[in-house]
C-alpha cells in the first residue's frame, strides 16, 4: 500500500468494511494484509486509520491480535492501546477464551491503564 492510497479512505457505518475513494472495500484484515509492504510513515498511518474509526473496531482488532504476527501485531496491539479503556473487556475475554492469549492481553491491559495514569 503506498501512502497515498491511504488519504482518500472514507470510513462507513459497517466498520468491518472501509471504503476508498474509488469505492473498493477493504476490510480491516486486507489494510492489515498490506502491513508487510510498508514503510514506518505509512505504517503510522494505518494506525491512525484504525483508531479513527473509533472504538467500534476492537472486536474484530482483538480478534486479529490473536493470530496475526509481526509489524501487524505491533499496529493492531498500538491501536487496542490508543482506543484505551474499550479494549478491556474485550482483552479480558479473549484471555479468558484463549490462555495461550493471556499474557498478551494482560500486558495490554496494564499498558491501557499505565497510560490512564501518566
């Protein structure tokens, strides 16, 4: 994905779907899929999309920390982080559903209200 792709994204009222200006939807999976071919500037720019949609998306962003890897994890786990207290409950449930999930969730957690605190 290069950069400017990314400014004409227009969010709708489905968030598992994003609409681009040329009217071609991308769900949160595909705008993560094309981590792997980014660079930081754009990378930062995907995670400043992810939150602008609001809290809305930590479902399905929890969801996709439980199996993706790499430069994806680190955006999907900043992006849980910067939506703050909304990724909770839903950290704390997938770490109840899935233990091996746990510590990941737990550090989250701890960093979402770490950052309440400062």
């Amino acid at each position: 994905m290069k950069s400017g792709k990314l400014k004409n994204l227009v969010y709708n009222d489905n968030v598992n779907k994003i609409s681009n200006g040329d009217k071609n939807m991308h769900s949160i999976n595909d705008i993560l899929n094309e981590l792997d071919h980014v660079d930081n500037t754009t990378k930062n720019k995907v995670e400043n999309e992810l939150v602008s949609i609001g809290t809305s998306v930590v479902p399905q962003l929890v969801n996709q920390l439980q199996v993706v890897r790499g430069i994806k994890r680190g955006v999907v786990a900043m992006t849980l982080i910067r939506l703050g207290d909304a990724s909770v409950e839903y950290l704390e449930k997938a770490a109840a559903d899935n233990k091996d999930f746990k510590w990941v969730a737990e550090y989250l957690i701890r960093e979402i209200k770490g950052s309440k605190a400062a």
